[in-house]
C-alpha cells in the first residue's frame, strides 16, 4: 500500500498528501489516494472542460457517509498558487478557484473535493466575464422512470437540437440522469446572453412536453414527475451551475458524470459508469466531448462566434473613469466595416512607469492589444516578450497625449508607427501580419503565444521578426514561417521570455527527370498491420488517419480540378468548393494529380464520417448547394503521382513528400496534414488524442504501387469493416421500415454473411434507407451461410451498395459447427459510395 503521507511536486507546486488510505467511499472501500490517482489519470480530459470557469466545490472530508461542505469562496488555507477570479454577488464577493491544471485539481483532491460544479460560461483571459459557449439540458428522471426513458427524451432533443443546427453530446450524470450538451461556438450569429440560452432551453423543453406529454415535464414542480423526465433547462442561467464532465460524485459509489455515445444511449442496458470504467474508456477513445471545446480555443479568430462570445471593451472601460482621463472610450465598430478598408495597426511608444510600447492591430472592430517591454524585435534571431493586455476601441489608434497621475497606464502616449497590414494568420495562438506604413515601410511580423497558463504568464506571447520579408521571395510556398517551430513556441513559457533563434524555412524539392506521365491512376491503398510489423521505427514515418473518402485530384490547368473516387467516380460536381485547389498548385508545375481524403470535420476540427454522410451521392446543383450550406468539407493532401506531366510514382515516398509540400500552398479547404516523426505508441497516442480513427505507417522507400500494398500499413484504434449490403429485415415497431441490415463480406466462393446491424441509425436515415432499397429487391440472397433466423422475415437486395460499421469482435455463428463467423454489436457508421463491392476485404483476417 501507498504510505499515508507523502509530498509530491506537481507542475512545479509542492504539494503534501495525507491520510491516502481513508476510505472515501464506504460501499467500494474508495480510498483518497484512489481518487487522487483518478483524477491524474482523466486531468488531460477534465482540465478542459472546467478551466477558467468558476468551481463550486463538495468536500466529503470524512467520506461520503459523514457530512458534505459545500464551498464557492477560497479560504485563508488556499494555496496562493491557485489560480482564482472573484464574482461580485449581490451581498458579498466570492474568489472562485479556476481549475486549470493539475496541481489544483490534486489539492482539491487532497481536500477530499469529490464534486466539481461548473457554470456554461467562462472567464475570458483579460478577466472579462464571457457569455456561455454551450447549452446544457439536464434530463432528471422522476419516480418511476430511468435511464432508457432519459435515453429516449435525448433522442427527441437531439432531433430538434441538430435541427437549429448544433450537435449534442450526451453525458450519464453519475447519479440519476443524462445531460445534453452542445457547444454554441459555431452556432449563434449574434450575442447570445445566459438570460438569452435560458430562454432557448426553457421554449426547447416546453416543445419536448408538448410533443411528449405522457414521458416529458417541463415544470420543475416535483407532483408532475411521476414517471417522467424532467427536461431542467434552468442550468443555463449564469448563476447556476453543473457538474462537470468526469468528475466524481459524492454518492455511495465513486461513479462518474462520464461522456457516452449515442449508440450507447440505444443500448437497453445502459448504466452509469464508475471511476475505472471511465479510466478504461479514456484510454480507448480519448475525450467523447472535445468538439465541445472549440469555442473555448477560439478565443482569437475572426468569426461571428467571437464576437459572440466576447464582451470586448468591458475591461478597458472599468480600467479608466472617462471623466478623469482624455483616453477614448468610443463604442465598437461594426465587424462588417472592416470590409471597406483595410485593417489598421498602431505602435504607441508608452512612457508608463516603465517605458514600453504598445502594439496594437485592428480586428472584430477593436485593436486587439500587446504591450512589448523592449519593442518591435529587428533581429529575426532575438524575439521580444508581448504581453496581451485588455482590447482598446478603434478610436485609440490616433490618441497620442498624458495620461493623468493616479490613473491606471499613467504617462504620455505618443505614436510610433501606425498604418494598415495584410492578415496571414489568426489563431488563438499564433498571428502573423504583414505592417505597411510610409513612416517605417512594410515588414512581416509574427506573434506567438507561449503556451503559460499560470498567473500573468498566461497572457504572454513572443514577437518575432520573420526571416521571409515583403519582396525576398523568402517565404516558403505552404504559407508558413519558421515561428510555427517547436523550439520557438517553447520560448518564454515562463513570465521571463527568452529569445530563441527560429528554425530556417523548409527547402522545396525540385523534381528530378521522370518518365512520361501514365494513366488511368489509381490509388494506393494501406493493409491493416500485424503484431510485431513495426518494430523498426527508423524504416517507417507515421501519419494520421482520415475518416473521409479517398480522391484523386486531377489538376490539368490553373482553373479546373477534377475529382474521382477509387471506384472511378467522378466526385468533382459533389464537391465544387475543393475546386480551390486549382488555384493553390504552383501553376509552372502543372499537370499533376494528387492523393488525399475529403473529409467533413466536425467543431473540434476532426473527421466525421457521419456527416460526410449529409454531402455523399449528390448530383444536382441544389441538392448540392443545400448540403453545403449545411456541411462544409475539407481536403487533406498526403501524396503525388504526376508533376510537371511526368510520373513521379516509382521515386520513395521521402521525396514525393518534399515535392507535394513544394506543388501546393495549403488554405482552407486544401491542407497538407503533419508526417508524424516517432515510434508507432507516439503516433497512436497523438491520434487517440486527436480523437482520429489511426495511423498510416508508410515505409520511407516504398513506391507508389497503384494497389494494395504492405509498404503502407495502417493500425486503427476501434475495429471497422467494410460490408456488403444484402438485404433488410423490417423493424418491430414499423414493419414497412428498415429495422436492421444483413451484411456481407466477399471470399473465394462469393459473397459470405457475417451478420446484421441494427443501431447506429436515426429515424429519418431508416426510412431514406428503406426507400433507397425499394428498387434493388431480388427473391433470394445474394451470400451464403444466412442462418434461419435471419432468413425468416428479410427482404432481400442486389449486392451493390457499400457501407461500414463498428464491431466489437467476431464471434461463431449459431451453434458454431459451421465454423462462420459472425461481427458481434455492429454498429452503422455510413455508406461507402467511393467503394464498390469488390474492394471491400477483411480488415483484420485473423480475427475473421
């Protein structure tokens, strides 16, 4: 056993733990030092969804037998270290611990803090209180009710939450309900208010009542809820407060407010988790809720969303008393002016009582501020610290003149330089402009955060002067500079920044002599790895895995992009906006066709092959323009077969990598996805993380073959495997609606059942899928081994569609002397129209 006591150092804190060995919870036996090794264990998946908002906190000091305390303000033992903002309530003001590492979130473990409740907005970085980035609906079963009846009210919610365009993400609350949450991040064109999403979630669980009377409530009155679920959308009032993703709860057992899948949700079974359960799935499937944080990462960028999402002069106003001081207090202009001219930037020179300069750029209709203790860098070798300081209003990009004594920047301002600039990059940790002014002429500036969290090191930045500058012709061709290097952003991730020299830009491949270009192209294509096949890391470079379907890109002149799928279909009419490439192929190097995956990614900027599925077998125009209004896709490049017209396909994958990165200059919707430079365990680590389907080993010297080859190995995370739809069985409810598939895998002597799959649908795709298979009816089935009870009621089809569905594990089919194999809980990802029946092969043939 762990000794009682121990002193442990976290982040650089000194903490001591005591009393390991006290059970926290009676019915498990739960000691502290099990839930202090919890909560280390889910720290990269909780800190996430806690930080920089303010926690209300349960302590069950003697387990949760004895008494609980609740807390909101710190107290006098806190340690100074913990990261705190105060809120001024009606009668008093509260210091609230932000949760934005792992040394608090061990002290709060220490202090035997179970529960961590949370409201749906957070603090921005300047300490401005921000309006909530995400909704919650809590659905709370009354007497008589459970989880599968929380399980169906969900599913409606989602139907009409997915309806005003957000996704909710579903969360077991550990103790009786499910929560619902979905981010508003990418979804409001206008300010919305706490008052405001109240009101959303209050009309959304009226309707759900409505609708549903004999299994929904609304009314929080407790007389109502007799077998019910009550829809409780007052947690989005500012005020209020949830429990958070994965925390603990203070019951019997430590179960877990734990993030679930909405086919979990199908499962008839369905349980809420306990702290193990949840560590285990952590490691399998990463966080179910990430798409959940773009908003907070989006705190930067030059969307609707963020002026959503950003109340941008209140902390500049309560800095300064515009009767005492002649500095501008003029309103925020309207974003939409920024089209009519281009964005300004000023350096004011600041004789504060420390002299320091002011550098400020024009964006979301206010200057967005950094103050450089030691100015603008003229040294591309020497970076200088840039602390991002409260937003100023437009009008302070002409205020020279003196601050009164007393008041808070005191001195005199006067203007450095001032001028308008070119926007290369903003992003919550990285901008890169390009000034332009007659005083001081143009020069390309880059400004990167340093990645603090703590204390005032969580606003600094460097500043840094590129090495490529308006008209050297030095910047490389991806539209990317050496301040994106790793060593750079490494620089000064303490309050003390020092300068480090940035890396040289990458060196473009010149293409050597090839043979003519041949054709028709076909793409080359992974096999699932085995045991023991990458043990030579030096052989192999990793990239990560797109969920996406597969594409060759045909690019004959700088106008046209041409599209086909594997199966030879051409693709370029489904995705007209990918024509963009054509503009970003280096035009003297053309034709060339190019490899890659077009994929739909959802707010966390991650594949999604479910909604790919919403802009898949679409040919005409408006069908096409109304998908894209809804799903937008992306294109990320990862190989090239012809250049200059000549067949580069038989030159190692090492140079066809240097020669794409040198034909194409990445830009929404066209990437060039990162290789991968590590051992597999690291590159399956950063996938998990990234929440991606697994990685792509691709041997350093192999060709590009044309087919299937074990030069390319690719190790997924969960089992997939593509089917072979034969035929339908009718649903319980709704006998002329599909209620599941019968799939089919081909072998040696044809096509073979391997079994049905029955969840993973919505209602809607069940009866577009009933419909789409009205016309391929045939009388008997087109595989064999079909067991009888699955024979009994189907509705047989042709064997010409394509899809993919999760598995759990092959099992024997019937009573196994058959030896067929049958997939055990499938589950439907989507169809495959880039693939055709006879390109579907056992993903892992051992198993089948």
């Amino acid at each position: 056993m762990a000794p009682t006591q121990q002193t442990v150092q976290v982040d650089g804190h000194r903490l001591r733990l005591s009393n390991l060995d006290k059970v926290l919870y009676p019915a498990s036996g739960t000691t502290k030092g099990e839930v202090l090794h919890y909560l280390t264990q889910v720290a990269p998946v909780l800190l996430p969804h806690v930080a920089n908002r303010p926690v209300t906190r349960k302590r069950w000091p003697d387990g949760t037998g004895g008494q609980m305390f609740f807390q909101k303000n710190l107290d006098a033992s806190t340690p100074d270290w913990v990261k705190r903002r105060s809120i001024q309530h009606k009668t008093s003001s509260n210091d609230y611990a932000l949760v934005n590492d792992l040394a608090t979130l061990t002290w709060l473990g220490q202090t035997a803090t179970l529960e961590l409740h949370t409201p749906q907005w957070q603090f921005g970085r300047t300490g401005a209180r921000l309006d909530p980035d995400r909704l919650v609906l809590d659905l709370d079963p009354g007497p008589g009710a459970g989880l599968p009846e929380c399980a169906q009210v969900a599913r409606w919610a989602r139907e009409i939450l997915q309806g005003m365009g957000l996704e909710p993400y579903p969360v077991t609350s550990g103790s009786k309900g499910i929560h619902l949450y979905a981010a508003l991040g990418k979804a409001a064109d206008t300010r919305l208010g706490s008052d405001a999403v109240s009101a959303v979630a209050h009309e959304l669980a009226r309707y759900l009542e409505a609708e549903h009377p004999d299994l929904v409530v609304s009314d929080m009155s407790k007389k109502l809820r007799a077998g019910k679920v009550l829809v409780d959308w007052s947690q989005n009032n500012g005020s209020k407060t949830t429990i958070a993703p994965y925390s603990l709860r203070g019951l019997d057992q430590p179960w877990v407010a734990a993030p679930r899948t909405w086919a979990e949700l199908d499962d008839p079974d369905l349980a809420h988790l306990t702290a193990d359960q949840v560590v285990e799935r952590v490691a399998t499937d990463g966080d179910l809720l990430a798409p959940l944080l773009e908003g907070h990462r989006a705190a930067l960028e030059p969307t609707p969303e963020r002026l959503a999402t950003f109340q941008k002069l209140e902390t500049y106003r309560a800095k300064r008393d515009p009767g005492r001081t002649p500095e501008p207090f003029g309103p925020v202009s309207d974003a939409e002016d920024a089209d009519e001219h281009d964005p300004t930037f000023v350096i004011q020179e600041h004789h504060a009582r420390r002299l320091h300069w002011d550098f400020r750029l024009e964006h979301d209709g206010v200057l967005v501020s950094w103050a450089l203790p030691r100015g603008e860098p003229t040294d591309p070798a020497r970076n200088h610290l840039a602390v991002q300081t409260e937003d100023h209003p437009l009008e302070y990009g002409s205020f020279e003149g003196s601050i009164p004594a007393g008041e808070y920047g005191a001195g005199e301002v006067t203007i450095w330089d001032a001028g308008t600039y070119d926007l290369e990059k903003w992003r919550d940790d990285e901008v890169i402009v390009t000034l332009r002014s007659d005083r001081r002429g143009a020069r390309r500036l880059a400004l990167i955060r340093t990645g603090g969290r703590d204390g005032d090191a969580e606003n600094n930045w460097l500043i840094h002067l590129t090495k490529a500058q308006p008209g050297d012709g030095r910047q490389d061709q991806a539209g990317h500079d050496e301040p994106a290097s790793a060593s750079t952003r490494r620089a000064g991730s303490g309050r003390r920044a020092e300068p480090e020299q940035a890396a040289d830009p990458p060196q473009q491949a010149e293409p050597e002599p090839a043979a003519p270009a041949r054709g028709p192209w076909r793409a080359m294509l992974a096999t699932a790895a085995t045991d023991g096949e990458l043990r030579e890391p030096d052989e192999w470079m990793f990239e990560m895995k797109w969920d996406g379907f597969r594409t060759l890109a045909h690019v004959e002149d700088p106008a046209t992009v041409r599209l086909v799928s594997r199966s030879g279909q051409d693709l370029t009419v489904t995705f007209p906006e990918l024509g963009a490439l054509a503009a970003q192929v280096d035009p003297d190097r053309l034709p060339v066709v190019l490899d890659g995956e077009i994929v739909a990614l959802d707010r966390a900027g991650r594949p999604d092959f479910r909604r790919l599925q919403q802009r898949a077998n679409l040919r005409k125009e408006h069908d096409v323009a109304r998908a894209r209004a809804r799903v937008q896709v992306d294109l990320m490049l990862f190989d090239v077969l012809q250049a200059d017209g000549a067949d580069v396909t038989g030159r190692p994958w090492t140079e066809r990598r240097e020669l794409l990165e040198s034909l194409v200059t990445p830009a929404p919707p066209v990437h060039l996805p990162p290789v991968f430079e590590g051992d597999l365990d690291a590159a399956l680590r950063t996938s998990r993380t990234l929440r991606l389907e697994g990685v792509v080993a691709k041997r350093r010297t192999s060709t590009y073959t044309g087919r299937r080859s074990r030069e390319w190995l690719k190790v997924k995370h969960s089992a997939t495997q593509e089917i072979v739809v034969v035929g339908w069985r009718p649903g319980r409810a709704n006998a002329a609606v599909m209620g599941s598939l019968l799939m089919a895998i081909p072998d040696d002597d044809g096509l073979r059942y391997v079994g049905r799959v029955g969840t993973g649908f919505s209602e809607r795709e069940r009866r577009e899928i009933t419909a789409r298979l009205e016309g391929m009816t045939r009388k008997t089935p087109a595989a064999s081994g079909v067991p009888r009870e699955d024979a009994s009621d189907a509705r047989w089809v042709s064997p010409r569609l394509v899809g993919e569905v999760t598995y759990a594990d092959w099992a024997e089919g019937g009573d196994g002397a058959s030896g067929e194999r049958r997939m055990r809980h499938s589950v439907w990802r989507g169809w495959r129209p880039d693939k055709s029946p006879e390109d579907v092969q056992v993903e892992h043939p051992g198993q089948a």
